[in-house]
C-alpha cells in the first residue's frame, strides 16, 4: 500500500528586492489565513497577490509579490 505524504508549504515574500522565506504557522490554515497571520508583521501583504504553487525540492511554494508601486 502506498501512502500519500504532504508536502510542506512555503511562503516567499518579495520585498524590497528581497526574498523572505516565512514557515507554514498551520498546514490546516488556508493561503489567505497565511496572509492574515503574517500581514502583522509584513504590512505590505494586505495588497500582495499570491502565484500559483510550485512545487520545489519536496516543498510547496507560494510566492506573495505586492502590487503597491506598480504601473499597469
């Protein structure tokens, strides 16, 4: 019998140029209760849109990039 193993979640958070890799507080919690628990901290994901997961080196992850400042 094979068994299903869930691939942990990883939240990448642009900013400034810079990538911050953020833990999973809750694997149970959707993406957005993930925004909502980190925007404390990092104020600029209250307008961050999320990609689409990737799955990368047995992790899953989901890149926040913000939207404030760009033209379009």
């Amino acid at each position: 019998m094979l068994l299903a193993t869930q691939l942990e979640r990883v939240f990448i958070l642009k900013d400034s140029g810079q990538e911050i890799r953020l833990t999973d507080p809750e694997p149970k919690w959707s993406v957005e209760a993930v925004i909502n628990f980190y925007a404390n901290t990092y104020p600029i994901l209250t307008t961050a849109k999320v990609s689409t997961p990737q799955i990368k080196n047995d992790t899953v992850e989901y890149h926040f990039e913000s939207v404030m400042g760009t033209k379009g």
